[in-house]
C-alpha cells in the first residue's frame, strides 16, 4: 500500500511540525513534506508537474503563508498550472479566514480546515484524508 503523499506549505517550521506531529497521528500512513518559502514550493511543485505529473503530492495543505502570497493567489497559481487536477489542495487557517472558507473553496480548495493551535483539533480536521489514502491505495 502507498503511503499518502503530502506537501506542507507554511511559513514557520513550529507549525509544519505541529501539523507534520498531527498527520503522524491517524490511521493512515502518510510520507511528508514540506517548504516553508511559498515561492520555493511553487516552484518545486511546477517542476515536479512538468517533469513526471504521478510525482505531484497527493495533497498540498496551504498553511501561513506569506504577505505576499496568500492563499488565494497561491490556489489560484495551482489552478491555473492544472495542479489541482492530480492534487487536492487543503487550506488550514485560523477560525477569522475560516470566515472566508467560500472564497479558498471557490477558487480550487477541495477542504478548508480551521485551526487555533489546539493540536486535538488539528488531528480531527486532518482525518479526512482517511478517504484519501484509501483512494491511493487502490
């Protein structure tokens, strides 16, 4: 069985640890990881799309992501370079932008999960990439 493939873009490595603590917590297994320069992980992320398309991760969370590039420009990117044709992309934010959930999720997020740095809550939200790994497992 295949792991779940998983890239984290977030801007502290604090947070991709806590949420890389949490994905090491469910039921499934997942392989991880992680950049924490948005414009990097673009760029890692098209490479990978140009030079073999079944290396693209299985999902991208968008964590904290810089001023410059936030959420919605960075789903957008991935929409427009057909990432989001081979990978679900999953915003995390805090329960303000979670307000805003209608805007990630109109511009290509499959999920958005909120998160107050309760890391209880965190695991509850990344449990439903249960359906996921079953998926990859097929």
């Amino acid at each position: 069985m295949r792991p779940l493939r998983i890239f984290i873009i977030d801007e502290s490595k604090a947070n991709i640890a806590l949420i890389a603590m949490a994905l090491n917590k469910q039921s499934y297994e997942c392989e991880v990881t992680s950049e924490t320069n948005t414009n990097l992980a673009l760029v890692r992320l098209m490479e990978m799309s140009r030079t073999n398309a079944h290396s693209l991760p299985d999902v991208i969370l968008l964590g904290k992501l810089s001023e410059e590039l936030n959420a919605v420009a960075v789903l957008c990117y991935l929409n427009t370079a057909n990432i989001t044709e081979r990978s679900a992309v999953v915003v995390i934010c805090g329960y303000t932008d979670y307000n805003e959930r209608s805007l990630y999720l109109d511009n290509g997020a499959a999920h958005v999960i909120p998160w107050r740095f309760d890391c209880r809550e965190l695991e509850m939200g990344l449990s439903i990439f249960e359906e996921y790994a079953l998926d990859t497992a097929r």
